[in-house]
C-alpha cells in the first residue's frame, strides 16, 4: 500500500495534466486482469485524460448493494519536485518543498489496494465500481463531464476530506462564483491625475466594503485575485478581481451575493467607473439525513474497523457534489491527509492502510445490505 502511493505521489499531475499517473492506474488495473474504460472527456474538458471507468462484477450471485468508489487524479500545481519521504514518526512528506499530493492520491491507492485484496482473497461482494476522474481541483471538471448512466450501482463514496478517519461528510455548501470587472478612464497620473478614474480605486472599494471570511456558521465569503492597472504613472483604466460565495443554506447564499452584486455597484459609482459583473455556480449543495442508506453503511464500516463516526458538515467541494446532483447517493470520507494544498501536506502510512480496511469494510457491509436499499 505505501510502495503504491508513494509511486502515484511522485508522478505530477496538475489539473489537466494527468497522463502519467492516469497510465500508472490503467497498468495497475489491467495487471489485475481487470478491462479499464477510459471516456472522451478529456477532449471536451481540456485534460491529457478522459474519466476511467473499471468494474468489478458481483461475486457469487450477491444481492447486496452494488457501490461506486470515486477518486481524482489531478492535483493542485506542485511548485517544486515532488520527493515522498517517510520520517520517524511514519508520517509521508514530500521532501521537496511542495504539495505531496495526498489530495487525492492517497484515495486513488486505497482504492486500488482494495480491489487487489477483494480479488487476492475471493471475498464476497455485490459489485464493485472504480472511477478515475480528471481536473477535479478546478471546479469539479471530470466528473461533470462523465456520464453518470455508465455507473450500474446508485450509491458511492470518495474520500476527498482532509479530516481523520471516521468522519462522514453530511453536507456540502453551495457555491457562486463572482466574476467582478471595473473600468474607468486612463489619464497620466503626474500631469493630469484629474481626468482619471481609478478602476483600482473601485475595486479596492469595493473589497474593504465587502463582508469576507466566515459570515456564519454555514456561509463564507472571498476575493481570490485581483489584476488591473498598466503603468506606476497611469490612471488605472481597468481592474478586475474574482471573489466566492458559500453556504449550506441556498436562500441565504442568494442574498450575500445579492449584497456583494449592491457594494461592488455602489463602490463603481462612488469612483464615477464603470462595472460589469458575471454570477455563476459552481456546485450544487448537499445534505443528508444519518438515517441515509451510505451514510448508515459508511458507520457500520468504520466501527467495524475501529473507528467512532462522526458527522461533520463541509466547506468545499468534491465530485461527491456532481453526482448527488445527479441523483446519485454519494457520500464523501475523511482520510486522515493533513494541510492539503500546502507544503506541509503529509498523511500517515497507517491511515493510508486503514482506508484500505474502511474500503473492504464498506464493500462488506453492502454485500450483506441485502434488501436494505
């Protein structure tokens, strides 16, 4: 399990560019003696891969509850070599001053790791799907451009929570993104400052005027970029920055945009600038009940490995978004990684081998499910 991980780790794949990690899963899977699809939506979605898709069928006429185990295989962009190391207290870094790339390679080996030992030991199960997905990190890509009708199991997990074992992901925020563009009048800033207007002056007003950071206990808000400007002795003709909104509470997440939509539109004016503004979502929220078939098979598998559950509720996004808003029952695990998306990103070998026993333990309990579903 760790000799896989590490080798996964090692090959970058920012989004869209996964090729090499994509083929080290395929070799694998095929190895096993398994028949891996791989989609064209790595055509449409601008990736060097499409979705990869593998099955295993159900053992021994099983009438349990078929399940789907999702994972992605790009990252964010490493800024450095990507070198594993094991420490002493048996915790991987990347000894290379970047991200390690547990997010989400750590799941794509357990779940791998879990289909080798569900063939190696004949156990029993009610079908078993593997799903392989691309540019995950920059708005859920892969898996909204997978199509979901492939899958023959309904209910599914990933493991896409940097949290520890035992956590079960109840709900996910919804999501708005807020593309924010000023434009005012160029005019050189030493001899004619008066003719000008700042776009820069607008956007900075309009930022220090927006409410930003954790809003409620569901509902957060953030400007990410800002650019604008030509020259130190130039009136800035254009600026523009993006910015986000979240909350688990739709109605709620209506309104905070509405009132940023209000204060960038004021700043514009108080600037005499112009400004054009473009709202999209970019993923639907969540929510389940603790009495939901996945989220009752998720607690019995983690107690049957030692695990207390707890229920949280998340911040981000997953590919776990995309298919509950497909009517797919997905439901997304805590894996023990730790500061994601950072240098100090690690994950200990044993959680990586305990989310092999999580896995085990979820296809063991929907083979026994039986009339559950």
């Amino acid at each position: 399990m760790f000799s896989l991980f590490v080798d996964l780790a090692a090959l970058p794949s920012p989004s869209g560019q996964e090729r090499a990690v994509a083929d080290r899963v395929l070799d694998y899977l095929r190895a096993l003696g398994l028949g891996p699809e791989e989609d064209d939506a790595g055509e449409r979605i601008g990736s060097s891969i499409g979705n990869i898709l593998c099955r295993l069928e159900p053992r021994d006429g099983a009438n349990g509850v078929p399940l789907f185990l999702c994972a992605h295989l790009d990252t964010v962009p490493p800024e450095g070599p990507i070198e594993p190391d094991v420490g002493e207290d048996d915790v991987v870094r990347n000894a290379g001053g970047t991200i390690l790339g547990a997010d989400n390679k750590a799941a794509v080996a357990a779940m791998l790791e879990a289909v080798a030992r569900l063939l190696d030991g004949g156990r029993p199960h009610a079908g078993v799907e593997l799903l392989f997905t691309p540019m995950e990190e920059v708005g859920l890509r892969g898996a909204a451009a997978f199509d979901e009708q492939r899958l023959r199991a309904r209910l599914g997990y990933v493991y896409d929570h940097a949290g520890p074992i035992g956590e079960v992901i109840l709900g996910a925020p919804y999501q708005r993104k807020l593309d924010v563009s000023f434009r005012g009048r160029a005019a050189h800033a030493g001899m004619y400052p008066e003719e000008g207007r700042s776009a820069i002056v607008a956007a900075a007003r309009a930022i220090a005027d927006l409410r930003l950071g954790r809003l409620d206990d569901e509902t957060t808000a953030n400007v990410g970029q800002i650019h604008g400007g030509t020259a130190r002795n130039v009136i800035p003709e254009h600026c523009s920055f993006v910015a986000e909104a979240r909350s688990h509470d739709e109605r709620k997440l209506a309104d905070v945009v509405q009132e940023m939509l209000e204060t960038v539109t004021f700043a514009a004016t108080l600037a005499e600038c112009e400004v054009e503004t473009h709202v999209e979502g970019s993923a639907r929220g969540y929510r389940f009940r603790r009495d939901a078939l996945s989220v009752r098979l998720a607690s019995a598998a983690l107690q049957r490995t030692g695990h207390e559950p707890s229920f949280v509720l998340s911040g981000g996004g997953a590919d776990a978004n995309v298919f509950n808003e497909r009517g797919l029952e997905c439901v997304n695990l805590a894996n023990a990684m730790v500061d994601i998306h950072t240098p100090d990103e690690r994950i200990a070998v044993a959680d990586l081998e305990e989310m092999v026993d999580v896995t085990l333990a979820l296809v063991a309990e929907a083979a026994e499910a039986g009339d559950a579903a």
